[in-house]
C-alpha cells in the first residue's frame, strides 16, 4: 500500500512565524502536491513537483513556497504565516501527474 | 479554464440509493475520478472512468457521459458509514496537468 505521512496532524504557529510542512511518501512516486483544503472552497492546489528540484505553481501559491530535495520528501514552507493561512493542508503523490492521487492524513495549521 | 459543479449537500436514507452528480466543463479531458472523505481524514480513491458508460465497484458505481461533461456516483444500500463527502475530480489532457477537484458532495446518511 502506498504511504504517504505527513509529519503532523495539528499545529499551531503564531502570525510571521515561519512553517515547515513535511510530507514523505515510501512509493518512489515521481510526483507530489500540496493542497489546502477549506469548507465550502475544496481542495486547492498550491504548489505540485513532478521530479527532484522541480516545482509549478498551482491555482494558490501567493505565500507558500516548496522544497523538494529527494524523490520522497515534499516539505511546503509558509515564509511569514498569517491567520489567512488558517487551513487544513493535505499532501498527495502519484506515478504520474493526473493520475490517482494517494492523499497523506492531512495537517490541521491554525495560525493566532 | 476548468470547471467542476457538485452539490454541496445531500441527504439519504439507510438502505437507499443516491446518486451524486458532477458535471465538468474543461479544457480536454483525460479521465474523471471519485473520492470518498470522511470528516477529519485523508480523500481516498473509488473509481476512475475515462470512457464513456458504468463501472461497478461493489456496492459504488460511477457513470461518464464524456459529450455531456457529466458523471455520477452511485451507492446502493446506503450504510451510515457511507456519510462522507465525495469529491470529483477530472484529469486533463497532456503534460503535467494534475487532477482538478470539485468542490465535494457531503452526504448524511439518516437511519
């Protein structure tokens, strides 16, 4: 089965701190997302990287940035968080980009 | 640009059929998928249809008319644990263009 796990189910960080979203899959997928996820909006993609050091902006990326060092490791990085940023982000991986997508358990972030 | 209409909400009885429709306007199309999402966890995947027609899963099936934009999902012999939301999502054609999700059907299933 594939995993993918994200380092933790909730946070919460204070406005203008800085905040690292690890995510890790164990399925040598070549391609991983991040979404975020808030009621009555959906899921939507802030930031996807189809290989190693590669990354594209998804339909929200304005205060979000990526890293993705090795294969298995898509950390989302929010460089001076906000109450706006308030959400429940989830992290995906698939073989191919458009292809099913194995969804992480989620991270709950509540910025104060 | 892409375009994916669900229901918000959605209603049913233990024991009953429901339908969930999902209709899509987009820019080519590659493939529509379900998922299902239970409050609090991660989406996980039910079906995918990329032709036209009926794909049955159990007691989940899904429907694709490709020249109308429009799929459905439908559960039979509805269970509580059934209440969930489910979330349409269409692949497009080409490249590296990942999955565009609807915003979700939630479903209450009432005794």
């Amino acid at each position: 089965d594939v995993k993918v796990t994200q380092s933790s189910r909730y946070l919460v960080k204070r406005t203008g701190e800085k905040v690292f979203l690890e995510c890790v899959q164990d399925m040598d997928h070549e391609n991983m997302f991040w979404y975020r996820q808030d009621p009555g909006l959906g899921l939507r993609l802030i930031y996807f990287s189809y290989d190693v050091k590669m990354k594209e902006k998804g339909d929200i990326p304005e205060g979000y940035s990526v890293s993705r060092e090795k294969k298995e490791r898509f950390s989302l990085i929010l460089e001076s968080a906000s109450t706006n940023q308030t959400s429940m982000y989830l992290c995906a991986s698939s073989p191919q980009v458009g292809t099913e997508a194995f969804f992480g358990q989620g991270t709950r972030l509540t910025v104060v | 640009g892409q375009n994916i209409d669900q229901p918000t909400e959605m209603t049913a009885t233990e024991g009953a059929i429901v339908q969930i429709n999902c209709t899509y306007q987009t820019s080519g199309f590659n493939g529509l998928f379900w998922y299902q999402q239970h409050a609090g966890e991660a989406p996980t995947f039910l079906s995918y249809n990329v032709l036209d027609g009926l794909e049955e899963k159990g007691r989940f099936s899904s429907f694709l008319s490709r020249s109308k934009g429009y799929s459905y999902l439908l559960l039979k012999e509805l269970q509580m644990k059934d209440s969930a939301s489910y979330l349409c999502a269409v692949r497009a054609f080409g490249g590296n263009t990942p999955l565009v999700f609807g915003k979700g059907t939630r479903l209450s299933v009432i005794a």
